[in-house]
C-alpha cells in the first residue's frame, strides 16, 4: 500500500488535501470512536448498581401476628434493619402529646404510621446522623437512643435530641391485611 | 533507529516537566514520531489489536471479578448470575469470554506473519523470545480463567491438565497435590487459580512492555525483510499506523461484536452449561479451539510422560527457533521453496486442531476402522492422524527449516525498502520522493 504511489506527480488522491473534506472525515471518525467509548463506558458502569436479583429482593412481607403489644422485632430489610413495634397506648399517647412540641423534624404521629393502625410503628432502624443502629428504650423519651452519638428518638421515631438532623425513615410499606404487611 | 529525540518542549511547564521526568519525550518518540518503515502490510496490525485486545480483557476481567464467587459451591451460580441480573453482565460475560478467543485469533496471526516474513531473526531474537513468553503466559491465564465457570468443562478440563504434571518422574505426585492443595482439584485450587488469573494478565502487560522495548531498539521489521536504510525508508507512526491500525482494530471489532452479539456461545462447549460433578465426567473431554492443536500433540503419543514432553516441546521450540533458521533471508516473499513447507506447516496446525476436537479412536476416514492396528492404533484414527501432523510439526522447525536455509534458492532480494518505487520506469525523480509524511 504505502510502497506505492508515493512521490508520483499526478497524485490521483489529490482531492484528499481539500481541507473541508479532510475536517469532515477527522470529525466522523472522532465522532463514532467517541460514541463506541461512551457506548461501552455506560455498561462497565451500570453494571454496579443493584442486580436484578437484588432488586427483586428489595420488598419483603411480615407477618404481624408473632408481635404482642408492647412488643418489637427487628428484621433485615435492603440490608437494614427494620424496626417493627407494636406500640401500647401509653406510648401512643405520649407521641401525640409531643405533636407540637418544638422538633427539629417536625412530624405529627398520624403522619408517622397507616390510618386507623397507630399501634403499628415501621421504621428503617438506622440513626439518620451517621448510620448507626439506635437502641430502643434508651434516652428520655422513651423511645430509640443511639450509642454512637447521642441522639434520641421518642416513641414516634422522632428526633428530639442530640445530632440526627432527621426522624426515622418511615420505609413505603402496606398493609395485605390486618396482621400482614409488605414494606419495599 | 531509535535513540534520537525530535521532541522540543514548548512551554515552561514542558521544560520542567522534560528535565524532572521526561513522559511527553517518551510518548512522543515511542508513540508518535517513531519512524516506521512506510511499506507495512495489514499483517503488522496485528500488533495494536493484541494490546487492544489485552486491555479489554483486564477491564472486563476486573468488572466480572466485582460479580464472581470463586467458590465451589457458588462458582457457577455467580456466573449465571452474571449473565441473568447483574446490569449489563451478559455482555462484559460474552465480551470476556470471547475475548479470549480473539485474543488468540490475534496472537496466531501475530506468529504466523512472524514466521512468513522472518521477523525473528536477528537483531530480533529478543523480542521474539519476548513474544513466545507473553503466548505461553496467555495459555496458563486461559487454561485458570476456563476452569472459574466451574462447569463440566472446566472441571474436567481442570482435572485432565493438572494430572499431566503427574507425569513428571518421582516429584509429580506431590507437585500435583501441592497445586491442587488437597487430594484433587476442588475448592482450595478454584480458589488459587482465580487468584493468579487476576494476577497474571498483569504480568503479561509488564512483558509486552519489554516486548514493545525490544521492538523499538532494531524497529520493525517490514514485508521485504531488507533493514531501513535512511529516513526515506520510514514514515512517521503517526498518523500513517495509528490511522492504518485504527481501520484495521474497527474491522477486527467488528467481527468480535458478531461473537459477542449473535453467536456468543458458538466458540464454547455447551457441557459448560452443566455444574461440575466430580463424580461424571462427559464423554468427551476437549480444551478451547485455541488450544486443540497441542492436546492433539498430547494424545499422539502412547505414553504419559512421553506425551507431556511432546506437548511441551511443541511449545519450547519456538524459543529456539531463531537460532534454528539458517537462512539469512528473512521475507519469505523471496523463499519460495520455504513458502510451500510454511504454507503445510499452517495445514498441519489446523489438522491437529481438527484431530484435537475429535475423539482420538474415532475413523477419519468413512465409518469404520482399517483393522490395522499399529503402535497401539487404527490406522483410520484421529491418533494416527495427529502422529503424522505431530511429526510434521518438529520437523518443520527441527529439520525442514536449518536445511532449506543451506539448500534452497532464493529470489533476488532488494536492497531496500525504497528500491522497487525508484527504479519504477513510472516514478517521479528521485528527489520528489523525500519526505512523503509532508504531504498535507
């Protein structure tokens, strides 16, 4: 190929040397090695977010009834825990109490669990300051305390001391029926 | 050729950065002003689509090892996984596996344009000893990765292979037990063999470093064989190769999009879809195309340690090759007797591809056997087919090659690379001929 042609007088690519021709080619051919690049980029980054097996796992169902009043369970949910609590009404009573009480996070309780189900309190059981796992029955509210840093949950899940900007998630859950729910 | 600099910095920042580590120097006398002899063919592409080919199994490799559980309980599960639900996973699967294919594909056209046109022979012995190192490294890397799957296949393939360093007299045994950490191949050998799949492409690219190194001291060698005589025989890398490269690296692409997206387990082993169970083997054990030619080589021989050595050799002699060729001639465009014993060498590695993919008993020829057994084996069989291609194979390289240096007659052979264009009746003064890189 380069071994022949090279030097002849009458070059017969000589239309080659129009610059107008010779920019369209440069930006074609740069145009389509940068799609090819992004095109592949997009996969070997996509590919690190959640499978389709994690996905299909993002929503699980509980059973309610292995949980007496007064009584709390936590199971893994997304890789989190999720606090469960069947609340008595003393608690119940001092949440809404607090309704207006001056928070960082301002909530009511009806807000905070389904219609005409207040007893039932779903919470993501991860401290809304760094991530740790609040423990419950802990601080002077007589709800969630968190070891790490000091913050202090009442009996809704909400923040009321210490450097949690937030409330307790409320994960997106419903209720199959009376005593079954599905959160995710 | 090289040694030289033509690179100047421009700007202050250049300068200091030229007297404290002088990257842009090296990029750009390495990568971009090399003088490359200007008569390439699409033979010497090869080179740029075996590094290309290299990079994309590392980062496939590094993205299927984010996903993959080298395990034995979950091995072939991850797998699937892979292709099933992680985003994305069936293609960085397809790409990697069939990368491997190509990789090979590659590597087999790299050697064969070596051994047509000479290119290891001196001052390049180096770099073609470089060149057999990276190959054999390649097999072991291909050999761990196809086991990971831990398919049938792999399983089996995996068994087969690590008993042939039992082979080895007095030290075998333990040898095998020490690379299999336990009494056969299970979890503890999964395990070590992911580990040195990772590790390993990474020392390929250190020696293709050295390779690339070793090519840059005498440069390339060319389709006339002749050494670079002035500035006239040679254009600039870029943009005459990189642009060549780069058409001919998208057409290669191409071909590799057509395995990856249409036909994507054509070059596998469907038995690598079934778990491995240490407890079956399948009927027919076979390595990937790519290695068939010397499981072949294996299988001729009738005996164990006999048949390693064999295989090995095949490999080792291409180390030597170099000091094997007595020719001084390098292109084989000038030896055409040497062209016709290469062109049967070429038909024999098929043939042991073909007689590797087989089993060994079966009749090569019609359905049944000649009833001449001989040395073991029916005439009409893969075995003895393999025997003859085996044998053809050495004495390519052990006999053929030193002799037809001494005897044959070659065509005349330029003086250089430029001779043919000037002494053309057609061609312009010689004057005009200076300098073609200046064109637009």
């Amino acid at each position: 190929m380069a071994d022949t042609a090279v030097g002849a007088t009458s070059d017969p690519h000589a239309s080659g040397d129009d610059p107008s021709r010779r920019d369209f080619i440069h930006i074609a051919a740069a145009a389509a090695a940068g799609g090819a690049v992004v095109g592949l980029a997009w996969p070997l980054i996509d590919q690190m977010n959640p499978a389709g097996d994690t996905l299909a796992l993002a929503s699980i169902e509980f059973d309610l009834g292995k949980i007496e009043p007064g009584g709390h369970v936590t199971i893994k949910w997304r890789g989190k825990p999720l606090f469960i609590r069947n609340r008595t009404p003393a608690e119940i009573t001092a949440a809404i109490k607090d309704d207006h009480a001056d928070m960082r996070d301002p909530a009511t309780d009806e807000s905070r669990h389904k219609p005409g189900k207040a007893e039932w309190l779903v919470l993501v059981g991860t401290c809304t300051h760094l991530g740790c796992v609040p423990t419950f029955n802990g601080g002077e509210y007589g709800g969630w305390f968190c070891p790490c840093h000091g913050s202090v949950y009442d009996t809704s899940g909400r923040i009321r001391k210490g450097p949690a900007p937030k409330n307790l998630e409320v994960p997106t859950y419903a209720f199959l029926s009376d005593t079954k729910i599905k959160v995710g | 050729m090289s040694g030289h600099s033509t690179y100047e910095p421009k700007t202050g920042l250049e300068r200091w950065l030229d007297s404290r580590l002088p990257i842009i120097r090296f990029a750009k006398d390495t990568a971009i002003d090399f003088p490359t002899p200007k008569n390439l063919n699409y033979w010497w592409t090869f080179g740029g689509i075996l590094a290309l080919m290299l990079g994309i199994q590392i980062v496939t490799g590094i993205v299927l090892a984010m996903h993959y559980v080298p395990h034995v309980d979950y091995a072939f599960n991850s797998v699937e996984r892979i292709r099933r639900d992680v985003n994305y996973g069936w293609l960085i699967q397809f790409m990697h596996a069939n990368g491997a294919s190509m990789f090979f594909l590659a590597v087999y056209v790299h050697i064969f344009r070596n051994l047509y046109y000479g290119s290891y022979k001196a001052p390049r012995e180096v770099l073609w000893i470089l060149g057999c190192i990276i190959y054999l490294l390649m097999i072991i890397t291909a050999f761990m990765g196809y086991v990971l799957p831990w398919g049938q296949m792999s399983f089996h393939g995996a068994v087969v292979i690590t008993n042939l360093i039992g082979a080895i007299p007095v030290v075998g045994p333990s040898v095998t037990t020490w690379l299999w950490g336990g009494f056969a191949v299970d979890d503890p050998t999964l395990n070590r063999f992911f580990s040195l799949h990772y590790l390993m492409p990474f020392v390929i690219a250190g020696v293709v470093i050295l390779h690339i190194w070793a090519l840059h001291v005498p440069g390339n060698n060319n389709p006339k064989g002749v050494d670079v005589k002035s500035a006239e025989d040679t254009v600039p890398f870029h943009p005459y190769y990189t642009v060549k490269d780069g058409f001919a690296i998208s057409v290669f692409l191409l071909m590799y999009a057509a395995f990856v997206f249409y036909m994507p387990d054509a070059l596998g082993d469907a038995i690598n879809y079934v778990k491995a169970n240490p407890l079956v083997t399948p009927q027919h054990i076979v390595p990937e195309w790519y290695l068939l030619p010397f499981y072949a080589i294996l299988r001729a021989v009738p005996n164990k340690l006999m048949g390693v050595i064999a295989m090995g050799l095949a490999i080792g002699t291409l180390f030597v090759l170099p000091w094997l060729d007595t020719s001084k001639v390098r292109s084989m465009r000038y030896r055409p007797t040497a062209r016709l014993w290469l062109g049967i060498f070429f038909i024999a590695c098929l043939i042991l591809g073909w007689c590797g993919a087989n089993p060994p008993d079966e009749p090569v020829i019609g359905h049944a056997p000649s009833g001449l057994i001989f040395l073991d084996a029916d005439i009409n069989s893969f075995v003895w087919l393999s025997r003859i291609a085996s044998l053809y194979y050495f004495a390519y390289f052990w006999l053929i090659t030193p002799l037809l240096g001494l005897f044959e007659t070659p065509l005349p052979v330029p003086e250089g690379i430029s001779e043919p264009v000037l002494s053309h009746p057609a061609a312009a003064p010689a004057g005009s001929v200076a300098a073609p890189e200046k064109r637009g």
